[in-house]
C-alpha cells in the first residue's frame, strides 16, 4: 500500500501545485497552452523511451494479465457494437 502511496501522492501534489500556480497568478494563463504542448510533444515521449529502456520483458510479460485484459477489452467492445 504504501508503494502505490509512493507513486501517486507526486502525482497528486504537482496537480495541486500547478492548480495553485495558475490560481494565484504565479503561472500565466496564456503559459499552460505552452506547457501543455512542451509536455505532450516532448516531455511525456521521452520519459515513455527512457522507461522502456530499461524494462525487462520477460519478468513484464505475463500471459495471465494481457489474456484476462484482452479478454476484458473485447467483451466490451462487443457488448458496445451489439448495443
């Protein structure tokens, strides 16, 4: 529990910076459009490579979990063409 906690809580607290930073006019408004587009464009793929990098695919490959979430996503996507 306490890994998960490790994990999501600077998640959380740079989503309450930032908030705070454009609400109290430490960030300009007209500067989001901009971060958004450094960090969709460059920041996010590249931190994307350098975790791939360095992932070992054997331990990560797990026929269990790709098969019960294939088997997730297509029951889904059948029950929505049906409907």
């Amino acid at each position: 529990m306490s890994a998960i906690i490790n994990i999501i809580a600077p998640v959380f607290a740079l989503v309450i910076i930032g908030y705070l930073a454009v609400r109290l006019q430490a960030f300009p408004r007209q500067g989001v459009q901009g971060l958004l587009s450094f960090v969709n464009n460059f920041a996010a793929p590249a931190l994307l490579f350098r975790a791939m990098l360095g992932i070992d695919f054997q331990t990560a490959f797990d026929p269990r979990i790709i098969g019960s979430f294939s088997f997730g996503a297509i029951s889904a996507l059948l029950i929505g063409i049906f409907i």
